[in-house]
C-alpha cells in the first residue's frame, strides 16, 4: 500500500525535526511538507492534499484551532492530528467542533505517538473513544471531586475510574489509553486503597454514584 502522506504544521524547528525523525522511518508514513505556520499549513494543504495535518496549536499569523477550521471546510477528507505541549480541554472541545481526527500530547512517548496515528489513519475506534474518553472524564471531574475521598485520586486514576463505571475491561482501558494491562492493574490497586473499597464492582458502583 502506498504510505500515507503527512503534512507537519509547527512553528518551532526542532519540534518538526523531532516528529520527522520519529515518523521517518515508519513505511506508513511520508512526510511530503512542513509549514512554519496556520496561514502557511492552509496553503500547503491545498498544493499538497496531504493525507494527514499534524497540527500545532500554539502558531503564528493563524492558530492550529483556526486553520483546522478553514482546512476542513476547503478539503474535508484531510485528518488533522491536533499537537500541544498539555491536553487543555477547551483546546480538545474546539478541534473536536471544527473537525479533527485525533489529539496527541508532545511529551507522550513515541511509541505512543505510532500507535496512535496508525488507529487514526486506519479508522480504528480506539482514537475516537479516546478523545471521548478524556472529554467525559474532563466535564465530569467536578462531581467525582464533590467526594473527599476522590479528592485524593490522581488525574489518571480518575480517567480509569469514569472508564470502568462503563464496564470497560482491563485490556480495552489499556489501549485506550496507550498504557500497559499491568499498569491499569497498579491503578485499581490504588483506587481500591484511597477509595476504601474491595473489588471492581464497588468502584463502578462508587463511579456511578458520584456521576450520575
């Protein structure tokens, strides 16, 4: 098959130098343009009609949020990939609106970074229950907290706490999010600490009972 073909929009050079020399040598991918910014990543989407944007959000001139926007309108089969340095919520809920694929965090690993990218380019719902996942894990924080006791959960234990008051399994919070099995293990060892509790039927029903 031939390789998908990858626009990176970023206005930092080492950051591009870095995802080319992460994606190099993936023969899924081929990086065929790199724009210093919005404006410049807009033009180029329409010269080149790249398969994939990865786009930064933080740019001159026009905003990776922005040129999202004007890009899908103009050319709607294009994924973009939104990039930034945190996974700030209103940033996610403002690319989900204006059309992204996906969101990956600078400092994630680039195993995970490969990983993620072949579950977008190959329509897989892994990406998609991801962003889903953090957004209902974002906007239903507050009623965990309303708990003391899950005042003392870390961020991500109270990610995989939301996802197994969905009855989600093990395996799938995993690879949802791009973690190891043994790890979530660890996390429901600590959940069932903090939170006082014996198993993972008393955690869904806790979750359950300060979300709904």
């Amino acid at each position: 098959m031939n390789p998908y073909r990858i626009l990176i929009a970023d206005d930092h050079p080492h950051a591009r130098e870095a995802i080319l020399a992460m994606l190099e040598d993936d023969p899924y991918f081929d990086i065929i343009g790199q724009a210093k910014d919005g404006k410049e990543a807009i033009k180029m989407s329409l010269q080149l009609n790249p398969d994939i944007i990865l786009m930064d959000i933080q740019m001159p001139v026009i905003n990776g949020l922005e040129a999202t926007k004007i890009i899908k309108e103009k050319s709607p089969f294009i994924k973009i990939i939104i990039l930034s340095v945190s996974d700030n919520v209103a940033d996610l809920f403002t690319a989900i609106q204006y059309g992204a694929q996906g969101y990956l965090l600078k400092n994630m690993d680039p195993d995970e970074w490969i990983k993620y990218l072949h579950s977008v380019v190959e329509g897989k719902s892994d990406a998609t229950r991801g962003m889903a996942g953090k957004l209902l894990y974002q906007f239903r924080e507050k009623d965990l907290q309303n708990s003391s006791q899950a005042k003392s959960l870390t961020r991500r234990e109270m990610e995989i706490l939301l996802l197994i008051s969905e009855g989600i399994s093990n395996k799938k919070i995993a690879d949802q999010l791009f973690i190891s099995e043994n790890t979530v293990k660890n996390h429901l060892k600590n959940l069932l600490e903090k939170l006082e509790l014996e198993n993972r039927v008393q955690l869904a029903i806790y979750a359950i009972k300060h979300i709904k």
